[in-house]
C-alpha cells in the first residue's frame, strides 16, 4: 500500500533541479504520478533533505575556498611589497677612480648605507614573517576544506545508498 503526500510538483521539480544542478548529482527518478499527487512522497522528502544537506556542506566549502582565495590575495600582496624594498649598495664609481686607483669613502656614508640596509633588512624580515604566517594559514585553511569536501562526498554516497535502498523499499510495498 503506497502512501500518497501532496506535493505540488512543479515546485518541487524546480527544488529539485535547483539543488542536483548546484550539487553536481542527479537524484533517482522520480515516481509515477498519479493526478496532482506524488506518490511515495516520502522518498522525494528524504532526498530532497539529503540534498538540501550537502547544499549546505558545498556553501560551507565555497566559503573557505574564498577564505582561501583571499589569503592567496593578500600572500602576493605582502611579496610585492617586500619586492619594493631594495637595499642601497656602493657603486664602484663612488669606490675606484676611472685608473683603478680607491677613493676615500667617508665612514659616516658607510654608517649610514649600513644603516639603511639594516631598516631594509628588517622590513624585508618582517613582511617575510607575516607571508609565512600567511602560508601556515593557507595550509590550515586548506585542510577544512578537503576536510569538508570528503564529508560532503561521503555524504552523498551515503546518502545515495539510503535512497537506493528507500526505493528498493517503497517498491516492494507497493507491490504488497
């Protein structure tokens, strides 16, 4: 004995496409229809909750790949930064004569180069600290979301084999 719930189809048809086109699975045919109803209703219900359920796994995952992404943005922003800061060197016009002879450097102009390439280096240390720490985020990041992607896959798998075996069972009472 076959239970009937009614469900306006056409709604249901457009939940129904909406979410196996969002989730990328197509659900199992839906069952003969009888007027306006939907018989064994129940089994559409429980696929539609199944479905609805992964959607919410592959929004969470969509999430943390943004998440990601912006991690990505802000990484290549710090290198680009850190390429901006170049250190300052003697030229060899400012150390030789056109005859090979040296030049006098004053100490104070190599105090101050030291200097400005020690602020340099440190800039430089800084902005690398901050894209390791970056780095090390990414990774974090990107284990929840391979983490979130194989919960949602094994749920669908799991799911699709309750609803195999919902409408192995659907059938056989039908036929009682």
């Amino acid at each position: 004995m076959s239970s009937t719930i009614p469900l306006p189809l056409p709604t249901k048809l457009k939940e129904r496409n909406q979410i196996e086109s969002t989730v990328g699975v197509q659900a199992p045919p839906l069952p003969p229809q009888k007027g306006s109803q939907v018989p064994q209703g129940a089994l559409l219900f429980a696929f539609m909750e199944i479905l609805q359920s992964v959607q919410v796994e592959h929004q969470s995952a969509q999430r943390q790949a943004k998440e990601l992404q912006a991690n990505a943005n802000e990484q290549e922003s710090e290198i680009k930064q850190e390429a901006k800061f170049k250190y300052e060197v003697l030229r060899q016009s400012q150390l030789f004569t056109k005859k090979g002879g040296s030049k006098k450097v004053k100490i104070t102009q190599l105090q101050n180069l030291e200097a400005y390439n020690s602020k340099i280096s440190a800039e430089r240390d800084d902005i690398g600290s901050k894209v390791n720490v970056l780095y090390q985020g990414a990774n974090i990041l990107e284990t929840k979301l391979n983490s979130t992607i194989s919960k949602a896959q094994q749920s669908l798998q799991e799911d699709a084999s309750i609803t195999h075996v919902l409408l192995n069972l659907t059938n056989r009472i039908a036929q009682i």
